[in-house]
C-alpha cells in the first residue's frame, strides 16, 4: 500500500464531521479582508468544539467539528465554533460570513497563506490558487471498512446534484450575477484532478489507481485528488466536497443530517451502483445543478430520461424519512424539505438582498449579520 495513502483509520459508522470555510470581511465596506494569520495569532480557544485553523488565502478561514455520532452535536459544535469566531473577529476590527463566493472581492489581490502546503498549491497551479478564494462545506461519513468507504465514495455520487442545489449560495463573482445558483464549483472545475471518482471494485483498485497517478507524476497525496466525493483514509471517512458553504449554521447542520440519513440508507439498501452509466451522465448533471438549481432537470442514465431535481428531492426525504428518525435529525432534513418546497435558497436571498439595497457590499453586510443569527 502506498505511503502517501496510508491505512484506512478505522472509524465509528455514519459519524460526522463538518468543516465550513469562512470569509472574512472588512467592517468598513464588506470587502474581503487579509485578516486569518493575525487572527489565528491571538487567538485563545481550549479546541473544545473543534478547530479553528488557516486555508489557502489569508481572507479565508476553516473552522471544523469534532466527529460526532448525532446531528444535534454538530450543531452545538458549530454554534460554539461560529461565537469563538466572532468574538475573536471583533477583537481584529472583522467580521465573519457563510456563502460560497464573495460576491464582488478581485481574485488578484488575495495573499497565500504562510505554510508549505500552501505555498506549494501556488507554485503549482499558478493564478487558480488565489481564485480558489471559495467557500465550501465538506461533510464526513464514517466507514466501518476501506472497502464500504470505496463503496459508498461511489453511491454518494448520484446525489451530488442535490447537495449542490440544497446549499447553492454563489450567485455572484466580481459584482456581477453569473446567472449560477453555485459558481463556486467553476473555480474548483478548473483543477486538473477535479471529478468524480472513477468506478472502482474496492479499496486494492482505489490504491492500484492512485499508484498509477503517483507512477505517472499526476498526484503525490490524496489531497490531490479534488473529488467531489473522496475517501479520507486518516479519518476512516468519506468526505463530501461539493456544498457552497451555507449563509447560516442551521442549514450546515441540515446538509450534515442529509449526508447521515442518506449513507445510511445507501449502505441499508444496498441499491444497484450503474456507477459506469452514470459516469457518462454526472458532469453535466452537476452543471444543472450549479446553474440551475433545485429548478435543474437532471439526466437519468438507467431511465433514460430526464427528471425534475425537486421532485426528486422530495420523493428522497420520503424515502430517507425511517433512516432520519433512527439517527435522530428527522427534524433537520425537514429544514431542507422546506427550502425545496419553497423553491429557493441561500442564492436567491443573496439576489433578494442585493436588489434590495442597489449594491453589493450592503448584500455582504447582511449576509453576515444572518451568519450571526441564533435560532430561537
């Protein structure tokens, strides 16, 4: 097995893990603001609900869970990551805000991050380091085995246009509406090792694969790989990459509830892959769901047909209904069916906010006011 791999951790089934990435804005005028190193530098915090830690711009900032057996854990996780934060941001003179994209900051002013992942990310891929100035929330899944973490690494991969429309919250880049719901995922389209996981038998083909990309001078670790789904070995995890990270911490922890609920099931059910018909399909079903939404109409490989992205949603939260009540975040998924049924998200808010106002920066200033919000 090789090195850079590593065994597969072994991990408690159908935990969580979240990790959401942050902007971080200048009070004066909800720009983005190089704020994350002299942030981190004076900060206190005991780690009792997670991680605080730097990414790839100094604009950015990663805040990540504890791994937790139950939703509701996740949720006070986050609540108390999301306090430490702002207090910590009110003693910089900054603020903190959810959202995929920062509707109108420009790319070529974000400063790299010290620290050698970084700097080798930038000497590598250039100008695309400092337009990966983007916010997404990641969710683990804990596997019992490498085997079912290849498995369900694959299952996950017909939903991928679901958790993308569920927190779609990018519908601008440099001040101008992209007409996307997520242009987020554009940017991380641009990496060479982006995608989907190709189908694969089980953990020796996943490894006999990534010996290949190594062999070939492609990827020298997995964190090369910029999946939309991937196996996480060190944390014995799948790991979901493709959610904008959401205006606020309740629709966070919704997403996570999915992502629980929905591997359960999957892993319950045992439902036939298609993973080489889908192949053929997944791309485009993504960019239906990055530009259009829960109003996509995603392509159905083994129907042959076309389906609404809504009415698929809906009939998911039925199905996923007896696997939520056993976890317990029954009522979290139903915070989803509710933006379903409504229509719209995070995307349309920013849209609403921004005509409201004539502007952008005052958009910002509401988006992370609402990041501040606490659920009564």
């Amino acid at each position: 097995m090789s090195d850079s791999i590593g065994e597969f951790t072994h991990s408690e089934p159908l935990t969580l893990g979240v990790e959401l990435e942050l902007q971080l804005v200048s009070r004066r005028d909800f720009d983005l603001t190089r704020g994350a190193t002299d942030l981190l530098g004076t900060l206190a915090y005991d780690g009792r609900f997670g991680e605080i830690k730097l990414e790839i711009t100094e604009s950015m900032i990663e805040v990540s869970t504890l791994a937790r057996a139950r939703v509701s854990e996740i949720h006070d996780d986050l609540a108390g990551l999301r306090e430490t934060l702002v207090q910590q941001c009110d003693l910089n003179n900054i603020k903190v805000c959810g959202g995929g994209t920062h509707p109108f900051h420009r790319w070529a002013e974000r400063r790299i991050c010290p620290g050698e992942r970084f700097d080798e990310i930038y000497q590598r891929y250039g100008y695309l380091a400092k337009q990966f100035t983007v916010f997404g929330q990641h969710i683990h899944v804990g596997c019992t085995s490498a085997d079912e973490a290849i498995w369900l690494t694959q299952a996950l991969g017909k939903y991928v246009p679901a958790f993308i429309a569920l927190s779609a919250s990018s519908p601008f880049v440099d001040g101008v509406d992209t007409f996307f719901q997520s242009a987020r995922l554009n940017a991380v389209s641009a990496f060479p090792l982006s995608g989907q996981c190709p189908p694969l038998a089980d953990w020796k083909a996943f490894v006999e694969y990534f010996k290949l990309l190594q062999a070939c001078g492609i990827a020298r670790s997995i964190k090369d790989l910029y999946w939309d789904i991937r196996p996480k070995p060190e944390f014995g995890t799948v790991e979901i990459r493709v959610c904008d990270t959401p205006l606020g911490i309740e629709t966070a922890t919704a997403l996570a509830a999915l992502a629980q609920s929905l591997s359960r099931y999957l892993l319950r059910t045992r439902l036939p892959l298609h993973a080489e018909r889908r192949a053929h399909v997944a791309r485009y079903n993504k960019f239906q769901a990055c530009r259009y939404g829960l109003a996509a109409m995603i392509s159905d490989p083994v129907g042959l047909c076309q389906v609404s992205l809504r009415d698929s949603l809906l009939a998911l939260f039925e199905a996923l209904a007896e696997d939520a009540e056993a976890l317990g975040c029954f009522d979290w998924l139903q915070v989803l069916a509710a933006v379903v049924q409504a229509g719209s998200g995070d995307a349309e808010w920013l849209r609403g906010q921004a005509k409201t106002h004539g502007n952008l920066h005052d958009a910002v200033r509401d988006a992370s006011a609402r990041f501040m919000e606490k659920a009564a």
